[in-house]
C-alpha cells in the first residue's frame, strides 16, 4: 500500500488522526488495538488474546455434558499420609 496522507486533528485536549475505515478492515482492526512505538514509528496491531482466553466457556460445557470427571483418577503422593488435615 502506497502511503495514505492523513491530518492529524484536535480531539478534545488530545491529538488524533482518523484512520480510513476501509484500511481498518484490510488489517482486520475494529474495536481495539495495541498501540506501540516502534523506530519512530506509530504501530497498530490487533489486540492479543488473553490468556486462558476461552477457558471458562470452555469448562461450562464440559460441565453440562457431565464429562468432568477426572482423567488420571484420584492419586496421593507418598507424603500425604504425614499430613494431618
């Protein structure tokens, strides 16, 4: 892509630049991005997914089909008998 000449603008006590909507789509940016400074360089990426992202859905639906039991089985380790609980 060529370069794209921009202004950059007053927005409220802050500078901003609108970003043409059609650019936001070729990179897939719509809501959220991380912004960096990169070798004098503005960078917007797509935000990055937490992590564990998905975890807690994922878990619920294991539950609701009733195959949450364990895979290994119940285990102890040799020191557990000296615990007292």
């Amino acid at each position: 892509m060529r370069p794209l000449p921009v202004s950059v603008r007053r927005i409220g006590n802050s500078l901003g630049v609108v970003i043409p909507k059609p650019v936001l789509a070729q990179v897939g940016l719509s809501e959220q991005a991380e912004l960096t400074v990169e070798r004098g360089a503005i960078v917007l990426r797509k935000p990055r997914k937490a992590a564990r992202s998905g975890w807690a859905k994922a878990a619920q639906s294991v539950a609701t089909q009733d195959e949450d039991e364990l895979l290994m089985g119940e285990f102890a380790n040799a020191a557990d008998v000296e615990l007292e609980w």
